[in-house]
C-alpha cells in the first residue's frame, strides 16, 4: 500500500508568527510529500514493499532509508506542533526532565544546543531508553534514534529548509521560535 502525506492537525497559518504559513506550504506541502513520493516510486520490487514505515525506518538503507526516515521525522515533528497546546511539560514527562536535567529551562538550553550546533543538516532529538532515561542526540541527514533502539520523544528539525523562508541563516533565531508552538499534552503521551 501507498504511504501518505499526513493530514496536519492544525491550519497551515495556526503557527504563525513562529512559523509562517509560506514555511509550511514548503516544508509540509513541497518537501514532506517530496519524500513520500519518492518513497512510493522506491519501495516496489524491493523487500521493503509490503513493510511498515518503521521497520524502513530501522532496515533500510540507501535511498529507501533516507526517504523513508524523512517521511516518519517529517510526520513526527509536524504533529508535536499546536497553536492551543500546554507550552511547558506536563505530569511524569515534567518530572523526567526535572530528574535529568534539573529545570525545563535547563533542559531548553541543552536541547537548543544540541540543534545550534548539529552541522549541516539534521535533527535534534529528545528521546527515552529502554530503562525509560531521557536522553538528547543529534542526528545528521535522515538520521532517527529508532536505529538506535531509542524511543523518540519530541524532535527539531534543523535542515536549512526548516527555516530559511523565516529566519533566513539564523537558525538561533528558529530555534527561539520552536519552543513557543509545542504542544506538550501531545509530546507527554509519546514518553
Ligand atoms: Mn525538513
């Protein structure tokens, strides 16, 4: 079966300022179905054709790899976004995050680093272990934790695209816009 562009939850003007309407026209609309696209015209004839997007995710390599990753951290981080959401971690997540980083804001300032000094293309990424440990990486190009046996939490994508419409090169300035259109009731039943 054909995977999908996801329908986004939200309109495509709901994150504005902190994401314009014309980013997510791009990014959602050119980039996002560009991947899936890509992904349907790849996978038939090969053993990933009657497989899930998330064993592609972990198996594959090559081209099918970096479109099909695309495609899952393209959905994953679309949907963590809202214009309505609670704007600070809530209940066993909040507690998480105060264990191993001692404050939100400490944690904010980590995260943000860890996507201001990725080279190059990629995400940023706070996901959990199999002890239920929060823990932040850095991925390049596709990359995605699940390769890794991580589970993942909330992701930045910090891909020139993700931001150049808006911000131009001062990826700082993106990263100052994310926090401001998470939606940690949705981030909270991902942990
Ligand atoms: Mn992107």
């Amino acid at each position: 079966m054909a995977f999908e562009l996801p329908k986004l939850p939200y309109e495509l003007n709901a994150l504005e300022p902190h994401i314009s309407k014309q980013t997510l026209e791009f990014h959602y609309g050119k980039h996002h179905q560009a991947y899936v696209t890509n992904l349907n015209n790849l996978v038939p004839g090969t053993k990933f054709e009657n497989a899930t997007l998330e064993t592609i995710v972990k198996e594959a390599d090559g081209g099918i790899f970096n479109n099909g990753a695309q495609v899952w951290n393209h959905t994953f981080y679309f949907m963590q976004f809202s214009n309505h959401g609670a704007k600070t971690p809530q209940g066993k997540l909040a507690a998480a995050i105060n264990a191993k980083y001692g404050s939100f804001d400490a944690f904010k300032e980590e995260f943000t680093k860890a996507g201001a000094t990725l080279f190059g293309a990629g995400w940023a990424w706070l996901s959990k272990d199999v002890q239920g440990n929060l823990v932040i990486t850095q991925e390049s190009n596709a990359g995605n934790p699940l390769r890794s046996g991580l589970t993942p939490v909330m992701t930045c994508d910090v891909w020139e695209h993700a931001y150049y419409l808006d911000t131009q090169n001062k990826r700082p300035d993106y990263l100052k816009n994310f926090w401001e259109i998470l939606d940690w009731n949705k981030i909270g039943e991902r942990f």
